[in-house]
C-alpha cells in the first residue's frame, strides 16, 4: 500500500530561492551558470590587410606584396686603377751609364791627382801632377757618381711569371711583365707579384648542409692575378681577401653531407666557384675553380652522425637480409608444391615457412 504525502505549504510572504540544480525529476540542469563568473571575451576579427581599395568603383582591394629586396651592392675598387704597362729601358743602357760614372770617377780622381801610380800604369795614362781636389773636381766626382748610381742602381731582372708594381710617391706609375735585364728608374718604389697559375688548399673552415648540420670543408682554389694594379693597391692584401671569400662562400652555400654524391659535391663547387669569382675579381683575381676535397663533420656532431650512419647502416643490413630470407623461403616452398613432393594444407605451408625462416635466418647470422 502505498502512501502520497502533500507537500507542506508555505507561509505567505517568504521568498522561495532559485534553485539552480533541482532534482532528478526535472531535466533543467543550468549547471555551466555556476562558471560564468567573468564575461565571455569578445572575439577579434582581423581584416585583410588592404592597399589601394576604392569604394564605389567596383575595384576589387588588392592584397599588401612585400617590397622587394634590393639587390647586394657588389664590391667596387677605384675605376682609374688599371694595370697599365710602365715605362722601362733596356738594361744594357744601364750598364753604359754605370761604366760611365767609373770611367768619370777615374778621370775625376787623375784630374785631381789622387789616381794611384799602379791604376795610371794599368790604365796606361800620362803621368799628370794633378790641380788637387777643388770645387771642379768636386763637381766632376759628384756627376760621375750620380751616373753610375743611376746605371748600376736601375738595373733589375725581370722573371717568367713574375711582375713589378711601380709607384713614386704613392702614385701607381704601371707594370713591368717583361723578362730579362731591365733599367728601371731607381727612384721608384718596387712591388713585386706573382702572376702565375696558383693553388691553394684552405684549412678546415665551417659550413652547413641543407638541413643546417655544421660541417669542415677544405676547399682547393685555382687561381691567379690579373689585374696587379688592382691586386696590389686595390687591397691591403690579396690573399686574405681571397681566403674570407672563400669563408663567406662556404658559409652561405650549402654543401653536401659525406657520402651523398659525386653529383652533389660538384654542384656545390660550381656555385662557389661562380661566388668567388665574382666576389675576388673586383680585385683584379681571377679565380677558376672552388672545389671542396675534403668534407667532414663538425667536432661536436660527429659523434651523432657516426652513431646514426650505424643504425642506418645496419636496418639497410637487416632489411636486405629479411629480403633474401622471404625470397628463398618462397622459392623453396613452391618448388615444393609445384613438383608436387609434398602436398600442404594451410596450417601445415604456415608451420613450413615458419621453420624455413628460422633455418635461413639462423644460416645467415652463422655466416656473418
């Protein structure tokens, strides 16, 4: 028997309070009011960035395009500094002027009267008294010796291979390329260069392959000077800059790991070959090739990439084998079927591969 109780009613004037969970009698269940304790933030809309849009002319707004970069300034040297040949004498006129100072020496000191007997007697002169050293005889030796200063002192030799960079005060005055004796005015300042076909093999400099890992390359560069006015007083030195260009070069081309590829390394050296070029000929260099012969891992990553070229190494190692296991084991079992030596139900082919597979892998790890 079952009994329903009325509920007890309320005195008038009492204020019942809302109930924001009610009973299981009732579906009304606001319970995500309990966490609204802050408004809800408004969401932002961002609009498409837009230039140029016209309203009331039916011109679609067209989207912002970033500005394009400006090219690189290349390297630039004075423009009027260009080799150009200088002006030399053969050495032969050198060697007439020294031996006309001596021989004005000579006559300077008989005049004078201070010629030894024996030199008057080799030179077989009359025998003279002499006016003693006065201010002609003075003037005499002075002449002399600056003609044979000038002679002997303007002689040098020119070498295959080898040029002169003259400048007097430090203006550049040309160059001498020309081989054998030469006079050249002593007054000037002499530079020599080599102009010959040169190599040099870089020490270990960094760079980075595709993916940035860091790498030691060393670089072989073929080159030679051809401009040597630009070479020489274009820069304080030619070589270290060719060395930096070579170091920025490698910095920003990526080269191949080891072991990539012929193809790959030689498509590095091409495009190093066309940076350094460009960048050294500025400078009166001309650079042939940038070939890297020597590429390695970084210290601090060739641990890494020794361990990881390993494991790679040995999945390659067990994927090959694996192979090899289920090529033979599938030989095997079809022979088998297709002579018909034995005859297999689906249960008894399983169980055949299974230790087929063991033998053969077993076989395998023996050999090795």
């Amino acid at each position: 028997m079952h009994t329903t109780t009325s509920p007890t009613p309320e005195p008038e004037g009492t204020t019942r309070p809302t109930r924001l969970i009610q009973n299981e009698a009732t579906t009304e269940i606001p319970v995500h009011l309990l966490f609204r304790d802050e408004p809800e933030p408004r969401s932002v809309q961002l609009a498409p960035a837009v230039v140029g849009s016209r309203a009331g002319t039916g011109e679609q707004p067209r989207l912002r395009r970033p500005a394009p970069l400006e090219p690189r300034p290349a390297a630039q040297v004075d423009p009027g500094l260009v080799e150009r040949p200088a002006r030399v004498l053969p050495g032969v006129l050198g060697v007439f002027a020294g031996a006309c100072g001596v021989a004005g020496c000579a006559a300077a000191s008989w005049w004078a009267g201070t010629l030894p007997r024996v030199a008057e007697r080799a030179l077989r002169l009359p025998e003279f008294a002499g006016a003693g050293l006065g201010p002609a005889q003075w003037a005499a030796y002075a002449g002399a010796g600056t003609l044979g200063l000038f002679g002997f002192g303007g002689l040098a030799r020119g070498r295959t291979g080898r040029a002169w960079v003259l400048g007097l005060f430090g203006r550049y005055r040309g160059t001498v390329r020309r081989t054998g004796l030469l006079w050249v005015n002593p007054l000037l300042l002499r530079r020599r260069v080599d102009v010959r076909l040169r190599h040099w093999r870089s020490e270990p400099m960094p760079a980075a392959d595709g993916s940035g890992v860091a790498l030691r390359v060393v670089a072989l560069v073929v080159w030679r000077v051809r401009d040597t006015a630009r070479a020489t007083l274009g820069v304080e030195d030619h070589e270290t800059y060719l060395r930096e260009c070579v170091e920025a070069a490698l910095a920003r081309i990526p080269v191949e790991t080891p072991g990539a590829g012929r193809g790959s390394v030689e498509a590095a050296g091409e495009a190093l070959s066309r940076l350094v070029a460009r960048e050294a000929g500025a400078i009166g260099l001309e650079v042939f090739s940038v070939q890297p012969v020597r590429i390695e891992y970084a210290p601090e990553v060739a641990a890494a990439m020794h361990r990881r070229r390993i494991a790679a190494l040995d999945a390659q190692h067990r994927a090959t084998v694996l192979t090899s296991v289920v090529d033979s084991v599938e030989d095997t079992v079809t022979r088998l079927t297709m002579r018909g030596l034995v005859e297999l139900d689906d249960y008894e082919r399983k169980a055949l591969v299974k230790d087929l597979t063991v033998a053969f892998c077993a076989g395998r790890q023996e050999q090795t």
